[in-house]
C-alpha cells in the first residue's frame, strides 16, 4: 500500500457510463505538479477544487483512493491507462 498526502492544483471529471473519469492534477511539498487519471466505476458526486488537501492511497489490488481532506468526500477506482 502506498500513501501520498497532496493539495490539488487543478482538477476536471467528466460522466463516464455510471461513474465518473476523475483528472486531477496535484502537488507534494511544492515539488513538480503530477497528474492521476481514475475511473470511478459509481459516481459519488465527490468534487476536487484547486487548494484542497487531498490523500492518495492504492492497494496491491490496483484499487486507488482519493480523499478529499478538506470537503469531506472519496472516491474509490481504478488508475486508467493512457497508453
């Protein structure tokens, strides 16, 4: 398992079937921005907006959560592949 905490630099979703394509772009201690792509099978309605404090965890499944620290939300899924 690993975890990341972050603050969002910017982030967009877009309806993909019953769930959600989640692009958020995201920052670590002032380090390079870095983006994650993730596939919400069900779509929780969460939202991500630019200085929100965010925790990034994945499992040895390949699942990925998304933690909004700072308007209470999550999202649960998949990294998608861009190749």
């Amino acid at each position: 398992m690993s975890r990341r905490e972050a603050t969002v630099v910017r982030a967009t979703s877009s309806k993909l079937g019953k769930g959600r394509l989640y692009i958020i772009v995201y920052e670590r201690f002032g380090g390079d921005p870095k983006e994650i792509r993730v596939i919400e099978e069900v779509d929780t309605d969460t939202s991500f907006y630019e200085g929100n404090k965010i925790v990034i965890e994945t499992r040895d499944t390949g699942d990925i959560f998304v933690t909004n620290k700072t308007i209470q939300g999550q999202i649960k899924g998949k990294i998608q592949d861009r190749s």
